[in-house]
C-alpha cells in the first residue's frame, strides 16, 4: 500500500487547526515542508501553499524525483483576484512547473471549471460531539466581513455564537442549535472544511446556495439564497427543532462513515497512483 504522508507549513495558519485534526484523526503522519525529500517514493500531500514549497522542491532539481505530491487546495477563488479562471491558471501552473502532480479541490463545480480534480473533503466523529443544552440560536465560526455582518446583525451576540478559536469554539458549537454558512465573497462555491467541522458537532446547517452541493444535499443541510436566508433562519425557529436535529445526525452519520476524512483521502490517493503507474 501507498504510503500517505501530509505536508504542513512551519508556519501556522489557525484556519488549518481542522485539517490536520482530521488528518491526524485518520492516522496520517505529518512533516514539515523542510522535511520532503523529493527522492522518497511515496505521496505527499500539502495544504496550503505558501512560500515555503516552492524553493524547497528547487533545491531538488537534480534528485530524481520518486515521490508524488499533490496539493489540496481549499482556498476561494475570491484569492486569485476574484476570477476563477485566474484560480485555475495560477494552480495548473504549479502542475507545469512540477511543484505538483495534482491539485485537489473540494467542490465538484469548482473542479469542472478549472479542470482540477474533485476530491470530496470528509469529516471524523472524533472532531467535535454534539452538545445536548443549547444556550444560541445559531453560530458561524467565519471571518466577519461585510457581506455576512449584513446577515449576523439581524440577532444580537445573545442569539448568535461569536467566531472564536478552541478551546472557546467547542463551548459555543456544542451551546448552538444551528449553524451558518454565508460565503466570503459571492462565488456559490463550497466551504467544505467548515461543514465538516459542524457535521462532527451534529448541527443542522443553514447554507447560502451553492453551485453544486455535492456529497451534500438538502437531506442534510438546509439551502437558501443570500436575499432570502434571514427570512429562512426565521422560519426554522418557529419550526420543529427536531426534524432538523434529525437531518443534522443524518449528516454526522454520512460524513462520519462513508465520506469520513480518511477514507475518502485513501480513495482518492489510491486512483492516483493507479494513474501514476
């Protein structure tokens, strides 16, 4: 069997803390990147990519180069200067400067126009547990811009969970009845890492439309578009809590099992060296 290791900056992005939880979750060893060795068979997986890599790999150009590498990428195209075209280049060209073999993104919309690949993004029932008393009517564990104050401001910091880090952030989750997901910025892209997080706490999800929800759907999460969300957050207040706590274990029992974390990644690494061979 492959051997699967994943590549972490030695700088520390907080916004990564779940991704390596979940890849420590699912049993993969960790280096840094000044650790790789380009000469070492194997697959190496990264994320994310700074300034780090790219000198590193250089420094090997006269190595052969037995190990696959591949980038997961879930950054939002709003990065690349707010074009997903520029998204796509800028990633490909890592591909055709031999950084990286692959670039894996999480939204099957996202992977089809860029032509990049899609591998789903999983959750571990090791992540987060749901909490059974509930104290806010909703939490988002996001980056407070604009576009989403326009949507928090509707309910004081009473009702709503503040975005805050661990150890606070498992009080608040577990504390909370929904969770909410308003993108960044207004491409309906995903935000896979941060459902994996509330499906582990078992929280019904209120989502802003995306292109392409899949493996989700609205047997897990609840849909609506941005003009229309505080009208739905509303609705599900007055409505039966427990048929959405019920889609909500629907979810965790799904991105627990068949798409949890470990497996998905071992899939998915397991095409790729078939490919690569």
């Amino acid at each position: 069997m492959t051997d699967i290791t994943f590549v972490k900056t030695r700088y520390q992005y907080d916004s990564y803390g779940d991704f390596y939880s979940l890849v420590s979750l699912a049993g993969f060893p960790v280096i840094y990147v000044d650790e790789v060795d380009v000469t070492h068979p194997g697959v190496f997986i990264t994320a994310p990519h700074n300034g780090e890599w790219n000198p590193h790999i250089s420094n090997y150009d006269d190595k052969p180069r037995n190990a696959h590498f591949i980038l997961w990428n879930i950054e939002r195209p709003s990065g690349s200067a707010g074009a997903v075209g520029k998204y796509a280049q800028a990633n490909r060209k890592l591909i055709y400067e031999r950084f990286f073999d692959e670039v894996w993104v999480s939204d099957r919309r996202l992977a089809d126009e860029t032509m990049l690949r899609f591998v789903p993004l999983g959750s571990h029932s090791g992540l987060g547990e749901p909490g059974r008393q509930k104290r806010y009517k909703f939490c988002h564990m996001s980056y407070v811009v604009p576009r989403r104050e326009n949507i928090y401001k509707h309910w004081d910091s009473t009702h709503i969970g503040r975005n805050c880090w661990p150890p606070e952030r498992d009080r608040v989750l577990k504390l909370s009845k929904f969770a909410l997901n308003i993108h960044q910025d207004n491409h309906p892209f995903q935000e896979p890492l941060r459902w994996a997080l509330f499906a582990a706490y078992g929280l019904p999800i209120i989502s802003e439309q995306v292109y392409d929800a899949y493996p989700w759907s609205e047997e897990f999460m609840i849909f609506s578009g941005y003009d229309g969300i505080v009208g739905k957050m509303k609705q599900v207040l007055d409505d039966d809590y427990s048929k959405f706590q019920e889609m909500a274990n629907r979810a965790r029992e799904r991105f627990t099992t068949d798409f949890e974390f470990g497996k998905l990644v071992r899939e998915a690494v397991a095409q790729s060296v078939g490919d690569w061979r």
